[in-house]
C-alpha cells in the first residue's frame, strides 16, 4: 500500500493513540454477545507466485490459488471490485472456491467512491450492491476508500451516498483527506454521520500518516489495515499493542474484526498474519479466529 508509505522511519510514534471518548458510549450501547467474537485476517490478493511452497503447495497452478489462498485466510481485502463491477459467474465462482468460514471484504468501484457525486444519479451503486449480493453467506464488510482529495467540506455528498446504500450490507469507510483529522469538529461529523446510519470505520495504521490512526468505533465491526515495514521489530510490537486493544473492546461487546495485513509488495503479509493470529488465540482464546500456517512446517509435523 503506497498510501503513508515513508522511507525514514526515525522518531516515528508508532504506539496506539488514546481512543475517542465516544468509543465508551458505543461500547456501552452494544448488545451483549451472544456468541463468541469473530476474527477475520487476511491480505490483500491471492495471486503471489512468490507464495508457492511456503504458503501455497508447491506446484499450485495460478487457476487454483484463491482455493490455496482460502485455506491459509479467512477473508481478503477484495481490490479488484475497486476497479470492475464482478458478475455473477465470478462470485458465484468465487464461492465455490473458498472454505464455508471464508468472507469477502469487495472495496467499492473507484467509478463510485472516486466520482465526484459518488455514483448519485447514475445506476453504479444498485448495479453494484446486486452483484456484490451474490456472494451471499460469503459477503463480509464491504469497503468505501474515499479517494486523498476528499475533503471534509463534502459530508453532505457522502450522506447522499449512505442515504441510497443498502443497509443490507455492511460498510466501512476510509477516509484520508488531512483535514478530517485536524479539525475535531470535522471529525466528529464524520462519526456521528456513520453511527447515523450504521457504517463502521476502517482504521489505518501506516508509518507516514499517523492521523488517520483515528480508533473511532462506531458500530460493534472494526475494520483495521496494518501496514508493516518488511517484518521489523517494530512491526510485531505494534501488532501486540492490537492484540491488546482488541481485547479489551471484545470484552466489551465488540462483535466482529477485519484485520488486513500489509506489508512491502504484499510478499510478508502472510508472516505478520500468523504472529497476529498466534496471539490473538493466546490472548482470546474464545474467539473465532484462522491465520495462515507455513507449508514447509505443517509437512514437518507428519
């Protein structure tokens, strides 16, 4: 992920800021679980060649690596609906190819989410939200990349959006613009507009842009993307720090977490996935959570 990405690492705060002081209200306001919390870890893509023998068999033809990839992750951060709209072949094929607990995250078309109306008064986003329903049981958290330009002089057109979304399907918004971060009112619009209308928030955690490390909750799913910096220490320090922080907002009635792993050219994502996945059951054992498991050692075992 180019976005945040920064070469001088030095003086770089790379500890959890302090959560919002509305995260208590909507915590408090979540019903009691009645089932375990649900984890769901996952990269970015399935096509990397550079994963045959450690994290896909060796000689894994490139056709069948969606199903090599839906034995290591349970969802996936879906790019390619960012650019084209899938079809009902594709998602049912999709579906087909992936384990009963594998869930889709589609980030919505950039023709939608990088317009300037947002896809209103056109037939993108009913197009959209009727192929993507295809996916059925295997639709998880859909995702809205507001594009670096979109500034938060324009709440009103994003609640136009959220205005015609169906609320059928879960959402979470990114957004990027500096001046949502640096003005506390902007912000607070922000999360009062997605809480209005049930949307969570997408939390990035990337070295060169810490503001958009906002921890604003807003409903009980948390989407977070973690950008690492080719598995150095810092990179599992911070992912104990999440571990942590996880914890503690199941404790309080937290339902569900997108966890995306990043890391330089997407080669590391599935090495971050398995320490986060390994202290995660530590930390939590109750919960429901898959990570990856390296090739070489799982044959070892027999």
């Amino acid at each position: 992920m180019k976005f945040g990405k920064t070469d001088n690492l030095s003086g770089i705060d790379f500890s959890l800021p302090t959560e919002p002081e509305r995260n208590r209200l909507i915590l408090d306001n979540l019903p009691a679980r009645n089932s375990p919390p649900k984890i769901f870890i996952g990269a970015t893509g399935w096509g990397m060649k550079e994963w045959i023998g450690k994290w896909y068999p060796k000689g894994t033809k490139q056709k069948d690596f969606l199903k090599a990839y839906g034995k290591q992750f349970n969802t996936i951060e879906l790019n390619t609906t960012h650019y084209r709209i899938p079809n009902i072949s594709l998602t049912e094929k999709w579906k087909s190819e992936t384990p009963e607990d594998f869930v889709f995250c589609p980030k919505i078309p950039q023709t939608i989410s990088h317009s300037r109306e947002m896809g209103l008064n056109t037939d993108r986003i009913e197009i959209f939200s009727r192929e993507i329903k295809n996916l059925e049981e295997k639709l998880g958290c859909c995702f809205l990349q507001m594009p670096p330009y979109f500034k938060s002089d324009r709440i009103a057109v994003l609640e136009r959006f959220l205005s015609e979304w169906d609320n059928g399907i879960p959402l979470a918004i990114e957004i990027r613009h500096e001046d949502w971060f640096q003005n506390k009112k902007e912000f607070q619009q922000w999360i009062l507009l997605l809480e209005k209308y049930n949307i969570s928030t997408v939390i990035t955690d990337v070295a060169g842009r810490r503001d958009v490390l906002h921890m604003g909750l807003t409903t009980d799913i948390a989407m977070i993307r973690f950008v690492g910096n080719g598995l150095i220490p810092s990179d599992f320090s911070r992912i104990d720090e999440w571990v942590e922080k996880l914890s503690h907002w199941f404790e309080n009635n937290l339902k569900t977490v997108y966890f995306f792993t990043h890391e330089p050219d997407n080669i590391l994502a599935p090495d971050l996935a398995v320490y986060l996945a390994d202290k995660l059951k530590e930390k939590i054992p109750h919960a429901q959570v898959r990570g990856p498991r390296n090739i070489e050692q799982q044959i070892s075992l027999f």
